[in-house]
C-alpha cells in the first residue's frame, strides 16, 4: 500500500494553528529502512514561549485517499532553538476507529495511535474546517479531487493528492 504521511507542527491552543506541514509519500518495499529527514518551523519567530507545541502526524492511504491513523509527539524541550525528534511509526492494517469522547462541530472526533497517546482524541475536521473543536472556517484552494486537511498560519492550504496528481495544491498531473 502506498502512503502519504502529513507531519505538522501545531500548537496546542483552540485555534489549533498549523505553523509548517511536510509530507512524504510511503511505500513499505522500497522505504522500510529509509530515515526520513524535515524541518518544521515556527511560523512566528521568536516562538511563543507561553505555547505549548507538538508534531501532528497523519497517514492516508494515497490510491483511496482514505485516512488511516495519526500519532502525537509532545515537545518538551521548547526552550531549545533546534528540537529534534525521532520515531519509528507503526502503520496499522486497518483505519483508526472513531471515537464519541470529543465535541467536533464539523468534523469527527478519533483517537491517536501511539502508545504514549492512545487516551488522547482530537477532532479530525472536514474539509474547509479548523481549530481543535472544528469550529473555525476556511478557504481551501486544493484540486477537487483531492484531501484539503486543513491551512497553515499563512492561509496556506495543505492538500493530500490522489496518485495521478502532485503539487502543493494537486493542480499538476
């Protein structure tokens, strides 16, 4: 199965703001041992210290365009001007399962994955939706065939493309 992994950095406040986004696409043949290396920014500098920040990760499945599992990372060491991190991510079977223990407005609440996290739920929000309750509106420009997962601090959409389509906003094929 060929995946698209979506790693953001976040911040833990209830407009839930996306400072940077990379993704990669996965497959497990050709990329099991690979080490995947990116860097996310602040998208304010200085940060803000009074924050608390994580790294967001989401896998899609990229032939359906299916959501599959996210992960959380907290960042303890925020007084550092370079964080690194390092995981190893256990892509389940099958897609996460949803969960009612969150209010989503417009959106769905699911559970993270990870070991450290499996208590821990978030509202996945629909398409054209943010915020940590899915409350806050947006304007995605993504190709309509394709996932609008939410907009950077900068009004930036981030879209995951279907597999015939590539480009920040699938537009290229």
């Amino acid at each position: 199965i060929l995946f698209t992994v979506l790693v953001t950095l976040i911040d833990q406040t209830n407009e839930r703001t996306i400072h940077s986004a990379e993704q990669f696409t996965f497959l497990y043949v050709r990329d099991c041992h690979k080490k995947f290396n990116m860097y996310l920014l602040y998208a304010n500098r200085p940060k803000n210290s009074s924050r608390d920040y994580s790294i967001h990760i989401d896998i899609y499945d990229k032939q359906s365009l299916t959501y599959r599992a996210s992960f959380l990372i907290p960042l303890h060491h925020l007084f550092l001007p370079v964080h690194r991190v390092a995981t190893v991510l256990h892509i389940p079977h099958d897609h996460s399962t949803l969960t009612d223990t969150c209010a989503c407005e417009q959106g769905r609440c699911m559970k993270y994955i990870d070991e450290k996290m499996t208590a821990r739920t978030f509202c996945q929000c629909h398409s054209g939706w943010s915020g940590s309750s899915c409350n806050i509106r947006h304007n995605c420009t993504c190709s309509t065939d394709s996932l609008c997962v939410g907009t950077t601090a900068d009004y930036r959409s981030i879209c995951v493309c279907p597999l015939h389509r590539w480009g920040p906003r699938c537009l290229l094929s």
